[in-house]
C-alpha cells in the first residue's frame, strides 16, 4: 500500500472526464497520488443525467485521472486537487463482491478532501477509525462508498459535501461502531444511502444524522438501522427526487451471518427520527 500524508505533487496529465458540469473548486493544492483506470461503466437503465441542484452544486468534470493499482494510505490528510482516482491491477473490479480492497485506507483521524472516485471504484474508502470526507464525488459506487470501521463508541466519521451515483446497493457501510454524519451530499440511482451493518460477525450501537441531502432515483431506502442494538437516525432537509422511497428502516440485526429481519420503517421517535416536515418530494 501507498503511505500518504500531506504531499503534494505536480498534476498529472489531463483525462476526458464522463461526469459533465462545472468543477466546483479544490480547496488546496493537489497531493500525491496513485491511479487508476478512469472510464464510467455504462447504465444500462437510467440516463446519466447529472442533478442542478443550486444548493448542493453541479457534479465535478476531473481535470486529470489516476489510476490506482494498490491502496492509497492516508495517514493524516490528503488533498486529490479534483483528479479522477480510478481502480487498476488488483483494485480494477467494480463489482458487488464483498472483502474488495480500498482505493483509499485512512487512519483513526485522517481527512480526505477534494477526491473524485471514477470507475472501477474497488471498495471506495475505508475508515479505520474517526474520519472526515469533505468535497469528495463518486461517479460510479462499486462495492460500497465508503466503510466505517472504528470499534470506539466514540468514533465520528465526516461526511461534509461531495455526491456519489450508481450504487447497486450501498452507498456507506457502518461496520464498526459510532457516529456517521451525511450532510450537503447528493446521491443518484442507488439502492441505499447508509446501512448500518445488519449481520457483522460484530455488532456494535451505531447512529447517523443525516442533514441537507438530496437523494434521486433511489431504489430501497435512505437509511437502514438495528433497532435491537440500540442504533438510530436523525434526518432533516431530505429532498427525495423520482418517487417515495422508505426513508428509515428498522431491522434485527444479528451476528450470524444471516440475512436480518425487517421490522418496519417510517418515523418512531426512537429508532428512526425525523418529521413530515424534514422530507420534501418532487
């Protein structure tokens, strides 16, 4: 694996983007990086037509790719300069298998900024411990976004800005345990926003706040927690664009292995918090 830690080196040579829209700006110079293979796979049911939503942004246009051939380790921050970072070698698959590598690793405390994952995307981003994503874009989810790994109940993992678009499934994984924080983020043609993990051979109490997101075609749910290991959700300013999707799932949630059991969705006041109020259709 690739150890990083606040480096910066010269842009490489620029690659076509497929992500159309303006590039909203790096809030740094580009750091050093790996790379990896940078061509979108083709949607075989929707158009990839990106959201205009004015709040939250256009979708970036990479200005150059990386492929990534091993796993970026990031070890206090790391600043893309909006390069495409795309999986090669090893970390080419974009699959749903589970158990991929990571196109960035980054360790209890680290941030991640100013990234645009392309595809294959391999398993995104894992967090180790506490993390903080700001500004970073996912054209095309492979396994997961990202996967939160710290064991302390006390672990927060940053989700501030960025967006990410065809997920099958997941679009961020809680395996470990703490908190995650979703707001000013946008996300498309997905199966799932968060799940919390519901049959780790671990459990452990997890919770999200979601705040200002901007949620379009999605295909299962927003949200998904345990209720039998005492998770929650707090959501508020949720846009649901292109039909009613379940905001909050409860689930048992188990250590075996099995598939969990769904025990409801909808607002509960104990598991799944929010209002009428907090979600808007169009």
């Amino acid at each position: 694996m690739n150890a990083v830690s606040d480096v910066a080196p010269t842009p490489t040579t620029s690659r076509s983007s497929a992500s159309p829209s303006a590039s909203p700006s790096p809030s740094g110079s580009p750091s050093a990086s790996p790379s990896k293979r940078a061509t979108p796979k083709a949607s075989a049911t929707r158009p990839r037509t990106p959201s205009q939503g004015a709040a939250l942004g256009a979708w970036p246009n990479a200005p150059a790719g990386e492929p990534v051939s091993a796993t970026i380790e990031v070890s206090v921050s790391y600043d893309g300069g909006m390069k495409r970072y795309s999986g090669s070698g090893a970390l080419g698959g974009g699959g749903q298998g589970e158990d991929q590598d990571a196109l960035f690793e980054l360790a209890d405390g680290a941030v991640l900024k100013n990234v645009i994952l392309g595809a294959p995307a391999a398993d995104g981003i894992h967090c180790l411990g506490s993390c903080t994503l700001q500004n970073v874009w996912w054209e095309d989810v492979g396994e997961d976004a990202a996967t939160f790994k710290g064991t302390s109940a006390s672990a927060r993992y940053a989700i501030d800005g960025g967006g990410a678009r065809y997920a099958d499934d997941k679009v961020f994984q809680h395996n470990g345990a703490g908190t995650v924080t979703i707001k000013n983020f946008q996300v498309e043609d997905f199966g799932k926003l968060y799940r919390s993990c519901g049959n780790c051979d671990t459990q452990y109490e997890r919770h999200v706040i979601v705040s200002n997101v901007r949620a379009t075609d999605g295909g299962q749910s927003l949200v998904g927690v345990n209720a039998n290991y005492g998770d929650t959700a707090e959501l508020s300013g949720i846009t649901v664009v292109g039909g009613e999707i379940d905001i909050c799932e409860r689930f048992q949630g188990n250590e075996s292995g099995d598939e969990p059991t769904k025990l409801g969705s909808g607002a509960d006041g104990t598991h799944c918090r929010y209002s009428s109020s907090s979600i808007k259709y169009q």
